[in-house]
C-alpha cells in the first residue's frame, strides 16, 4: 500500500496545460497541495481554477524556467505559500520542429534554454526546501525521443531531452546524501495541446505505430509522476520509466501485422 502524499507540497512547472496539467491534477487528487507554474498568465489561472476541487490546495504562479530569476522566484513563491517544497516535477519544455540543416543558433538555445537549463535551473532553484523536506523528489519530463528514438525536425529537442537523463544521473549521486532522489518520466505520445499542433496526419500514424493503437492521456504519466514521489520509491533515483503504451518496442512494421 502506498503511503498518501497528503499535505505535501508539489511544484509543476508547465502545469498550465497537457502533461503538466495532468500531473498536477493527479497530484492534487491525492492530498498534495500543488504549485503550478508556467509563462501565460491567464491559462495558468484558469488550469489553477479547473485543479482547485481536486484535493489538496492549487496555486499558480508565473515564471520562465529559461531565466535562472524566474526560477528562484517560483521556488520561493511554493515556500512562501505552502511553506517548503516535498516534490518538483520539472515538467515545462517546448517542442518546436525544424530540420536539422536549418536550425539556427537561436533554435538551438531556445530548446535547450528551456528544456535542459530549464530543468537544472528549477532543481538548483528548488534544492535547499527539497533537502529541508528529508525525502525530496524530484520528477523529470523527458521523452522516448531523444533518450530511445528520433523523429526529422527534432534534432535539437531530442538533444534535449537526452540531456536531461545525462543530467539527472550526475546529479542522483549528488543529491543522495541530501536524501532528495531524482528520476525521469519518459512518455511516448501523449494527447496534449503541444501535440495537436503536430497535426492529425502526424497523430494517426504515430497511433498505427503504437501497439495499443491510441495516444496517451495526461494522467497517465501523472501517475508515474506520482510513483516516483511516494514514499515507497525512496530507494530508486537516477531512473527512468518509459511510458509509451509500448510504442518503442516492435522491431519493425511486421511486430505490428495483425494487430
Ligand atoms: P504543452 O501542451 O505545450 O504544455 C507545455 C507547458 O509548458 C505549458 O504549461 C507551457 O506554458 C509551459 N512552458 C513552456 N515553456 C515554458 C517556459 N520557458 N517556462 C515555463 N513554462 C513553460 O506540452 P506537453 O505536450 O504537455 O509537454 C510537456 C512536457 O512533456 C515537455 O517537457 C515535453 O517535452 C514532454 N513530452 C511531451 C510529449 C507529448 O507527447 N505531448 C511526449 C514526450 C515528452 P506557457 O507556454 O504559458 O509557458
């Protein structure tokens, strides 16, 4: 049985929206009181109002993750708020698609700007409550793509995505003392906002190729999210979990013949 994460304090940067969003509302559904967090102000407040009757208590501030200020600011806003830090799920990234040979420097840093220095900027921002809790998490968003598969256009976000994972294997061994584990979520494709602007084409034949024919939903990696967060996974950090209804595993087009 798994202990009840009620009363702890969840921060989710990008919980405006898709993942972020169900990761907070999964959060909040078990007790947690959730800090959402993300650059528009008006879709932040109106994902904190849809969360707000979940559970535990939602808050919302802004910030950009790409800005080491902003950061600072949301860790303090969580502590100021709810008084210290339990769980960051760093979670907030962008996925702009552009073939390689065209990608510019800007390109480039606004991927990783976000999605990389984003996520060790939030954890450094975050650190000093999340040792302060004595069983700190910290949850990752990262993707199969990068990590396991490619896809044309997404040169510079799968660089990013895998950079994440070089990140967090380092940063496990330093933050184990502080008794803080670090993991990542890697999900396949997930029915987002993000992702529907990729198209229905590119959502049809991406659900060909997944052996359970479907996307998947938000709360599906909510709940891994939450795994992780639990008190029972104190002993895992450095780790991952694929969550991509198997969508990495056929060999080749005939795995998926018939079914
Ligand atoms: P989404 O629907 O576009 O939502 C992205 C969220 O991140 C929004 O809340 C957005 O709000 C916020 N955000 C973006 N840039 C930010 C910044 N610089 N600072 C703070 N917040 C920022 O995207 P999603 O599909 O849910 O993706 C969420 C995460 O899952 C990303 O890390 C993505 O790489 C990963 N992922 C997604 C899929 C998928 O299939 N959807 C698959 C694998 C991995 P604002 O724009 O208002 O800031």
């Amino acid at each position: 049985m798994f202990t009840s994460l009620d009363g702890r304090t969840v921060v989710v940067t990008g919980g405006s929206k898709g993942i972020g969003k169900g990761i907070a509302r999964v959060f909040a559904r078990s007790g947690a009181n959730v800090l959402v967090a993300a650059r528009d102000g008006s879709t932040l407040a109106q994902a904190a109002d849809d969360l707000r009757g979940e559970g535990g208590r939602v808050e919302a501030v802004t910030g950009d993750v790409a800005k080491v200020e902003d950061c600072r600011a949301i860790a303090a806003a969580a502590a100021d708020r709810f008084g210290g830090i339990d769980v960051l799920c760093a979670n907030a990234g962008i996925f702009p698609d552009k073939p390689f040979i065209e990608l510019t420097e800007a390109d480039i840093d606004a991927v990783l700007g976000c999605n990389l220095k984003g996520t060790m900027f939030m954890v450094q921002a975050c650190l000093p409550a999340l040792e302060a809790s004595g069983r700190g998490r910290v949850v990752i968003t990262s993707s199969i793509t990068g990590p396991i598969t490619g896809y044309p256009g997404w040169s510079h976000y799968g660089a990013s995505k895998a950079a994440q994972l070089g990140f967090l294997r380092t940063a496990a061994i330093e933050l184990a003392p502080k008794k803080v584990t670090i993991n990542a979520v890697m999900p396949g494709n997930i029915a987002t906002e993000g992702l529907a602007e990729m198209g229905g084409d590119y959502i049809r034949e991406t659900e060909a190729v997944i052996p359970q024919h479907r996307l998947g939903g938000v709360e599906d990696i909510g709940y891994a999210a939450l795994f992780f967060a639990t008190d029972q996974a104190a002993y895992i950090t450095g780790q991952t979990i694929v969550v991509d209804g198997g969508q990495t595993l056929p060999e080749s087009p005939a795995a998926l013949a018939g079914i």
